[in-house]
C-alpha cells in the first residue's frame, strides 16, 4: 500500500517529537534520506488562539517536504479549525495525534486520552477528514493500558473515517516509552485494515528497521529517539534495505560538519543562545561511539555561544587526529 502523496515502498518517517523535530531537524532528516517528517505535535486551542509558539511550529521550509503537521486537542472543532489552519501553510497531510502519554495532554482528553473513548476519536477523525481538502493520518498507541488494548478497533474505526494512514507507536499509553515495543501488534493492525500501516517503537539500527518491514508487513517504518542527532540513519537503513549490506558510520570530519550544519541553521531560524543550548539533547547522538565522546559531550554542556562550540570540537579533532 503507498500513501497518497508518497509514491513510494518501504516509507522511512521522522516521527514528530516535541521540541526536537523542528525545522532544522526535520531538513537533515530530508537531507539524509527520510521520506516523510512530522512536525512537533502542535496544540489545536494554541493554533486557533494565535498563540505565538503554536504558529512558529507550523512553518515550514521549501525542503520540508514532505511533511505532516500534526495537532492535538480534545475539543473537536477545536481540533477542526487548527486542521484548517494548518492546512495553509502547505503541508502534503495532516496528522491527528492520538498517542501522547503526557499527563497534561492525555489526562485531559486529548492525545492517548482519546484511546479511552473511540467513538469520539472516530467523530474527531471524520470531521477532520470532512473539513479540510488534504489526506488526514493518525498517529495511535496500542491502548490506554495493557488491559484495555483496543488498537484493532481504533484502526478500523480510523480507517472508515477516511483516514489515509496510521502510525502504530507499539505500546500503550501507560507503558510510556520504556518496555520494550511490541511489534507483534503492528503486525495485527497491517492485517485488520487495508490503508497503509507505519510501523514506530524501538528501532535504533538498519537491522531494526529491516526486521520490523520483514516481522510485521508494515508499509513505513518511522523513528523517533534514534534519529536524533544521528540523520544518517535513514541513509544506511535505505543501503541497508537495498544492498543487505550495512555502510559505515559516518566519519568524525562529517559528523562534525553535520553537526555545525545543525547548530547554524537552528541559530538562523531561533536566537543563537537557543540553538547552542537546544543541541545538547543532540550532541550523544552526533558523537556516539567516538573515543572520549562522554567528555566531549560534558565539555559541549557549557558552551553559550556557537564560537564556543566551534573551539570545543576544533580542540577535540586535535586531539583525535
Ligand atoms: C522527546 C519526545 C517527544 C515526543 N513528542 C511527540 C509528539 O509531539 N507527537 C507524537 O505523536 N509523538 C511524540 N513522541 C513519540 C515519538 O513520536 C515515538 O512514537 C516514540 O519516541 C517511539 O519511537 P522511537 O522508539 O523510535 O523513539 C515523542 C517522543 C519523545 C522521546
């Protein structure tokens, strides 16, 4: 099964992260070979009030594509009218979260909370479709809890809907982001519908994304943590999936220039202080398996300009030529 607006097999995602997949983070993921990216969940009440942080997430670049914006809210015109708005700014889709475990989101209703009750969330889902001309795609956990896993039916309900995809986040809201992901259920919910199915939870190397298209017959794989700070993932998982081969880690000279790509681009989009300190949640990623990468890392903590961060690294390849 292909999406609408992606003629392709084997779709390799950027899953939408809060205060990660910005702009800057989501072109990499482009650059590097990921085939879809989501923006940062992006409240549906913050959208239609004009709040100034909702309305930053929502822009995107000429090389932001393509792209899924995705909302949250619990409030169904709500959630209607952000749909409309987001639709504006160009995207290829519009994704609904339904899988946010945040006490804040999913205790209110919204997010994973509507796990909890599928009939609104069936509503939510059909109105959306019915109000906006783009393809709708729905991001969803297996269940609230481990008692009350209901992925089945919330996809088949997604899929009447007029839902043209879901991504299955393979695990329940209570079991956060910590045991294991449960792949056995992606594979159920490729059988029950037939809109394509991404498959999301726990894939971290080539060999990950390759058993998870080969265990589950999922149509897109879509990755989270193990993107950050390391975009060459898509490109060796797409070597990987076409060669059976798995190319080399990238070199220290293009992990670095990478990661200074990042630090400027970030910079031009937000202030240069936000940058520098934004990119410490990156930094395990861009220097994972380097010799003395947790010094490193510890000496990029103190950095507030990117000058700073320039010395650090240029004193680092010093030392580890
Ligand atoms: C810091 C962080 C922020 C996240 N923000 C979102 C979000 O805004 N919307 C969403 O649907 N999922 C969000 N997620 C969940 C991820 O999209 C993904 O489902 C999860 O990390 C599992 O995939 P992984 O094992 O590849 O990381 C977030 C996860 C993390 C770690």
């Amino acid at each position: 099964m292909r999406l609408p607006f992606l003629d392709r097999d084997h779709i390799l995602a950027l899953a939408p992260m809060d205060d990660i997949t910005d702009g800057t983070a989501r072109r990499l993921a482009h650059r590097f070979g990921a085939d879809l990216v989501y923006t940062e969940f992006i409240s549906a009440e913050g959208l239609i009030r004009d709040a100034a942080k909702s309305l930053r997430k929502l822009h995107l670049a000429r090389d932001d594509h393509p792209v899924a914006i995705q909302v949250f809210g619990s409030h169904i015109p709500s959630v209607v009218e952000a749909a409309r708005v987001a639709e504006q700014t160009g995207p290829e889709c519009i994704d609904l979260n339904f899988g946010c475990p945040a006490r804040k989101v999913a205790g209110r209703g919204s997010g994973a909370g509507l796990l909890r009750t599928p009939e609104k969330l069936e509503q939510m889902a059909r109105a959306v479709v019915a109000a906006v001309a783009l393809p709708v795609t729905a991001k969803v956990r297996l269940g609230w809890d481990e008692q009350s896993i209901n992925v089945l039916d919330v996809c088949r309900r997604l899929e009447q809907s007029g839902i043209v995809a879901v991504a299955v986040h393979a695990r329940t809201r209570s079991q956060s982001y910590s045991t294991p992901a449960e792949w056995d259920w992606i594979a159920r919910v490729k059988q029950a519908i037939s809109i394509p199915v991404i498959g999301n939870g726990d894939v971290r190397e080539p060999q990950d994304a390759e058993r998870m298209f080969r265990q589950t017959g999922c149509d897109g794989v879509m990755i989270g943590r193990a993107a950050l700070g390391n975009p060459w993932l898509f490109r060796r998982i797409r070597h990987y999936l076409e060669t059976g081969n798995l190319p080399p880690c990238p070199s220290l000279q293009e992990r670095i220039a990478v990661l200074l790509d990042h630090l400027n681009d970030a910079a031009a989009e937000k202030t240069e202080l936000r940058a520098v300190l934004e990119m410490r949640k990156t930094y395990s990623g861009y220097l994972k398996g380097l010799p003395g990468a947790a010094r490193l890392r510890a000496s990029l903590m103190k950095p507030l300009t990117i000058r700073q961060v320039v010395d650090t690294l240029g004193a680092y390849q010093q030392t580890a030529c």
